[in-house]
C-alpha cells in the first residue's frame, strides 16, 4: 500500500481525537497529579494532559492481555453439566501517542496470540482497533530500541505515525484504516508539502544518533546460540533477583499467565487468567510440588533465553522491544541491558 502523507496542526489533534473517540474507548499516555505518565482510559479530553514528552511508565498491554482477567463463569443447577457464561469484552480502542517499542510490542503479542492457536479473549479486544503511533525524535534515556529493530520509527503495523515537527505533525498512513481517517476527517489534514517531507526525513536520521546507550543486543543474541554465556553470569544475575516480577508486569511482551478457578458459592465460579513470570520461584513447580529446574540459578536464565533466544529461534525476532522500562523498574540491578553488557563487554 502507499503511504499517504499529511500535515495535522497540534491545535486541531483534540478535535481529531474526539471525533475518533465518538464511538470507541480512548487510551492515549496521561500525566496524572503524582507527576507520572500512564497509559490511561480517558472518558472526557477536557482537563486531561495527553503527555507526548516523556516515556510511558506502564505498556498497553495490560488493555489488550489484562492482568487478571475473568475467562468465563460457570455454575452447576443440582449437580446437572455446568453452564457456562462468556464475559462480554470492551468496544474497539483509539490507542494514542504509542511509541515505536510499544507498537512493535502489540505486533509481538498478535504473533503469540492469534498467529497459531487464536486466543478468543485477546482477539476480541484487538479487533478494530486504531493504532496511532508517534515516532522518538529523541530516544528517551534508557531505550534500546534501534538494536533491537523496533524503532525509533516503524515501518508498519501503525494506522498512522505522527513525527512532531514543532507546531504540527508529519503523519503517514500504514493501513487502510488509516487512509480511512484521513478521507473521513480531511479537514484536519492539510497537503504535506516538500519541505515538511524533508523535515520529516531529517528527523528521522538525527533520531538515529540520539540514542544514549549502545547495547551489543546482535552479540549477546550470537553469544546465547552457541552456548558461550558463562555460568557465572547466571549466578551472579540469579543471586541479585528478588523475585518480584516487576521486570515481566512491566515488560510490554511478557505473556506468561497461570488459570485457577474461584469459587464464588456452592454452586458457581468463575476462571480467572493472571499473569506469570517466569522468573518466580514457583513457575516451574509441578503439581506434586517437585520443581525440575533449579531456581536460585536459573530464573535468570529463563527470562533471556526467552527473550533473546527461543524467540529469535521461534519468531525471528527478540521479545525485546527495547522500551527500558525494566531497568527502571529492577531495584536488583539484573535488568535486561545489565546482562548483555555482562555478556558482550564482560562486565562480570
């Protein structure tokens, strides 16, 4: 498909969201009064600050793979077959204000769900969706995502990618819903002219430069295939992890879940989906309580084999978007840039 291009004033951008939003429920990044910035549900554009600026602390996808999500309900009528109720899911989503790392994330999570076996529960909150993403000018501190092919811009997967050039945005279209927006709302956009693509283009290569950490993701990715990380860099990242699973609830890939059943009366429950890590103690405990791997020496190791190996090996392409997020959120200092220094500069 060609791209279109177009020109939207950043004083017509409410307008355009609520007119997309008329119908449909809107996410877009909030600042909220502590200061932090959210990927957050907005019921009314009026008063809300959509932050562009900074760096999302949360993901999307706990909007498309909920952390605790009710499956279904079930209840029994004096012990006859059970009857089973589906919980309804949401309306279609303007997801605003994505980063390139938080698209390729989705993109990521549609091959996990929908590629092989279609995970009903996902698919009904990703279907019509609008993905409305915004392209990194400048990486922001921690991010990677140039190592890992996710960003600064993206190719595809968006309906369209805004560029901020000051007082208006640069916006290409990825799909056809896209194209679809721009025909049915023409009078927000205007013609982009030369100079605006130049500018564009210019953007895009200085974004490039701008990123302030190198991390050798291609070395440490060799370096897992062949079998050439050292034992030590095992136990020493294992011997700092805590166990809390920060690093998998704020990883936009991660997509480990367990199932249980809640009983809710003597005759009725309901199955709940709850996300998993894989870096908890009892993830790979069996149900008679033997737990084949080794925990203190191998949480670590299955959280980047998985995101640096059997993914590249199944899919690819890393798990890893190179958002950074988990380096902030690691108080254990074993985050994922941590181990593929260790790996590729020895920093043991």
């Amino acid at each position: 498909m060609k791209t279109i291009s177009k020109v939207l004033k950043k004083d017509h951008l409410k307008s355009l969201l609520r007119k997309l939003a008329k119908d449909r429920q809107l996410v877009a990044p909030v600042r909220n009064s502590y200061g932090d910035t959210l990927f957050t549900e907005i019921e009314a554009l009026d008063g809300v600050e959509i932050d562009l600026d900074n760096q999302a602390q949360s993901s999307l996808k706990s909007f498309l793979f909920p952390q605790q999500q009710v499956l279904f309900e079930y209840s029994t009528d004096q012990g006859s077959a059970p009857v089973y109720k589906a919980i309804d899911s949401d309306g279609p989503t303007v997801f605003f204000g994505l980063r390139s790392c938080d698209l390729a994330a989705i993109l990521y999570m549609d091959v996990i769900f929908l590629k092989e076996v279609k995970d009903p529960y996902y698919r009904q909150k990703r279907e019509n969706n609008i993905l409305i993403s915004i392209g990194c000018n400048e990486p922001f501190s921690n991010c990677f995502c140039r190592q890992t092919k996710s960003g600064p811009f993206m190719e595809y997967g968006f309906d369209l990618q805004l560029t901020d050039l000051g007082d208006r945005f640069f916006v290409e279209t990825g799909r056809a819903q896209g194209e679809e927006i721009i025909q049915q709302w023409a009078h927000f956009f205007s013609p982009a002219s030369k100079e605006d693509e130049k500018a564009q283009y210019q953007m895009r290569l200085e974004a490039q430069g701008n990123f302030k950490r190198q991390v050798l993701v291609d070395l440490a990715i060799r370096k897992l295939k062949d079998d050439l990380v050292p034992e030590e860099v095992w136990s020493k990242l294992s011997s700092r992890c805590q166990d809390c699973g920060g690093c998998a609830y704020i990883c936009p890939t991660c997509t480990c879940f367990t199932i249980n059943d809640r009983k809710i009366s003597t005759d009725s429950g309901e199955r709940i989906r709850t996300w998993d890590a894989c870096t908890f103690a009892g993830f790979t405990t069996m149900a008679g309580g033997h737990n084949p791997v080794d925990m203190k020496q191998n949480r670590m190791k299955r959280r980047f084999m998985h995101k640096l190996y059997y993914d590249v090996k199944s899919h690819n392409r890393t798990s890893c978007v190179g958002c950074g997020r988990c380096v902030d959120m690691c108080f254990g200092g074993v985050d994922i840039i941590k181990f593929i220094n260790m790996v590729g500069q020895g920093e043991i």
